[in-house]
C-alpha cells in the first residue's frame, strides 16, 4: 500500500517543478493554460490535505479556516445583491480556495516533516539558482524565442523576463527570491548551516531579482539589504553610542532627502508621464480613471475622494470580465483594487483580515517575522492578484514550512484539531 508520506512527497515535487521549473515552459512553448494549470495543482494540493485528514482521522480548525468561509459567503452575498453571473461568481470562489489550498498543503510538511530539511533547502535553492541564466537569455534572445510561443498570450518584451515560473508571473519570480535572500541574510530556520558561502549566493540571488522585471521585489530586495547592513553595523556599535530612536530619525531624514531629491529625475517622469506633481492630484487622477489609464495609487485616489463608497462592490468580476478578458475601467491585476470593485470595504477588510491569519499562524514559531513579513504580502497584493498566483502564494509560506522542533504535540488524539 502506498504510504501518506509517499503521495505527499511526489506531489510536493511535481506541485514546485510546475511551478517553479517546468509550468512557463510548457504554457510557452506546448499552449497549456495557465488557469487550467494552476486549478489543477490547486486540487492535487487540497487533495493531500483530503487524504491527510481521512488517514489521520483529524480536521484542523483555525481562524484561516473561519476567515475563508467568510470570504467564500461574502463572494456568493454580492454575488446575490448584485445579481452577477452565476458561473462566474462560483469560479471567483477558486480566490479563497487557493490560498487555503498552499496553507494546508504546506502546513502538512511543517507538522509531518515529510519532505527533509536538507531535502527542503537544497531543492528551493537550486530552483533559485538556475533563475538567473534562465533571465538572461530571456532579456537577450527575446526576439529568437518568440516566434515558439504557443500560449495565445501576447508576451511583450518585459513579460518575457519569467524565469522558469509560470507566464508572467515576474512578481512571483521577485518574491521567491526575496524570501530565499532573506532566509539567507537573517538566517531563518538556520538556513545558512546548509551553504559555505550563503552571503554569495545571496548576492547572486539578487542579482537576479535586479535584472528580472517585478520592480517592487526589486525595492524590497535593497530595503532588505540596507536593513542587513544597518543591523550588523548597530551591533559594532558600543552600547553607550545606541540609541534606536535616533538611528531611526536618521534613516527617515535620508529617506525623505532621497525621495524628495528623485520624484522627479527622467526615471521616475518617464514611469508616471509627467512628473509626481503633475500626476497625483485628485483632478488628474479622475481623468486618467475616466481615460481608462490610470495607475494604481491613482485608482486609490478615484475609489477615495470621487467615488460612493462601496459595500458590497459591484459583485464577482464586475472589474474584470473574466469571459471576455476585458477590463471595466483600466488593466490593472491588482488583489487591493479587484476587491474593493467587485466585493467592497467588506471585501477588503476580509482579505486583509484572511491574509493576516494565513502569515500569522504560519509564523507561530518566528512570530517576530510578522511585522516584516505581513508588509510585504500587502503591498504585493497591492500589484497582483496574490490569491491567483500560485507561484506568488507557495513564495509566501515555503520557507517556513520546515517541521520545527516542539511546534506541534504529535501524540493528541483528538479528532477536531485547532492548528
């Protein structure tokens, strides 16, 4: 008979080398559909769970669980109110189904160690390491490879820069880096007793980021470093010279001298179209929104101060159609923004409050990492739909799914489980 710890293993290395190694590939180059794909490492990952519970004769309870059945409600409510389409509405359930999905199916490996540590750190690196050849043929033979796609997907020159990953999913290469270079720099979960010289891979690890194309992994790689090098630097310092409150007054001054002195340098002025000044005022805001153009943070500006405020949001895939591919107002993927439109301030106090418990209950055993940590997956949720992206997603909690020691009591016997 095969074994529970058998299944989950082959299904742990062919969830991440779809992912990580092998998915863009086969959408690039064989047609496979990157929604098709994704619901089905989806199910094979919620499966394991299935089978996991029937073997051990245990389900386990927790707020992740509660929050996800509040989101799923809360979909199928505006849904109702707003009288949207019903296939629709049921495949926008697939939102919190995901990312409960990834928990579970990595909370597994955290409690069960079935996947060895070494096992663990070896394999998620070595899918780090070869991301960086993959980038630069992809930045320098753009034009030899993309008369082979054979996805159906227009692929311009800067969503070409994926890596291994799936199609475009650049914000999820940035974040998988991110979190491998952060593992490295503050040695999360000992990681470094694996690597002689982890400081140099982790140099090459941000390489990689920086020539890859998700700009806001690029700024949290830096930000990283510079908390790196400013943590080991305040360690030399003789106690009688520290004060925390002064080094951070210093850092904000230079922050603040930095940005003032860039919002308007050609970088920047070519990004916005015009300079900082120029584009975030209310009035632009709204005529860019009404163009069909506008940027994110102007979007913000629009639902803010021109906008009735929205309850309920307009229902499933009111901002998107999901049909047709067409966007209601403009082409931005965005987890903050598509919430609010389609389900309304409910919506996004559900999302961050399920997003929240997700990274706080994987934390438990380095809950000072949450105040890094849950920063980070809101501002990416700020440019992508995070709870669509399994790459993105499987980033999040991969490095902290290593069985712990004294984590979990595994004699309980009890058949409702509180995680």
């Amino acid at each position: 008979m095969v074994s529970l710890k058998l299944i989950y293993q082959l299904s742990f290395y062919l969830v991440m080398s779809l992912t990580f190694l092998v998915g863009g590939f086969l959408q690039f180059f064989v047609g496979v559909s990157n929604t098709g794909l994704t619901m089905l490492l989806c199910l094979i990952m919620f499966a394991n769970y299935v089978i996991y519970v029937y073997v051990k004769q245990k389900v386990y309870i927790n707020s992740v669980v509660f929050l996800f059945l509040c989101y799923a409600l809360l979909i199928l409510l505006s849904a109702l109110i707003n009288k949207s389409d019903l296939i629709s509405s049921i495949i926008y359930l697939f939102f919190p189904f995901l990312p409960l999905s990834v928990y579970y199916f990595l909370y597994i490996n955290r409690k069960e160690g079935y996947i060895t540590k070494k096992q663990f750190v070896k394999f998620i690196f070595f899918i780090g390491s070869v991301q960086l050849p993959i980038i630069l043929i992809q930045r320098n033979f753009y034009n030899v490879l993309i008369p082979f796609n054979n996805s159906g997907q227009h692929i311009a020159s800067f969503d070409f820069l994926f890596g291994s990953f799936l199609m475009k999913s650049d914000h999820s290469l940035g974040c998988f880096l991110l979190f491998l270079i952060i593992s490295l720099l503050f040695n999360i979960n000992a990681y470094r007793t694996y690597f002689k010289h982890w400081l140099v891979i982790a140099i090459y690890l941000s390489i990689s980021v920086l020539l890859a194309e998700s700009n806001i992994s690029k700024a949290f790689v830096l930000a990283t470093w510079l908390i790196y090098i400013f943590n080991n630097v305040y360690s030399v310092i003789p106690k009688s010279f520290k004060s925390t409150k002064v080094y951070i007054l210093i850092a904000f001054v230079i922050l603040t001298v930095i940005g003032y002195n860039v919002r308007n340098t050609e970088l920047v002025t070519e990004r916005l179209g015009g300079t900082i000044e120029q584009n975030f005022t209310v009035k632009k805001a709204k005529y860019f929104y009404d163009e069909g153009t506008a940027k994110r943070s102007q979007i913000v500006m629009v639902a803010l101060y021109k906008l009735k405020p929205k309850i309920f949001g307009d229902g499933p895939y009111s901002y998107f159609n999901i049909r047709t591919g067409e966007f209601k107002k403009t082409h931005h993927f965005s987890q903050i923004i598509w919430t609010y439109f389609d389900l309304g301030l409910l919506g996004l106090l559900t999302i961050f409050g399920y997003t929240f418990f997700l990274i706080k209950t994987t934390l438990r055993f380095n809950p000072s990492l949450l105040l890094f940590i849950l920063p980070v997956v809101y501002v990416y949720m700020m440019y992508t739909n995070v709870f669509f992206e399994i790459g993105i997603l499987i980033s999040f909690f991969l490095i902290f799914s290593i069985k712990q020691p004294n984590e979990f009591n595994n004699h309980t016997v009890s058949r409702l489980e509180e995680v």
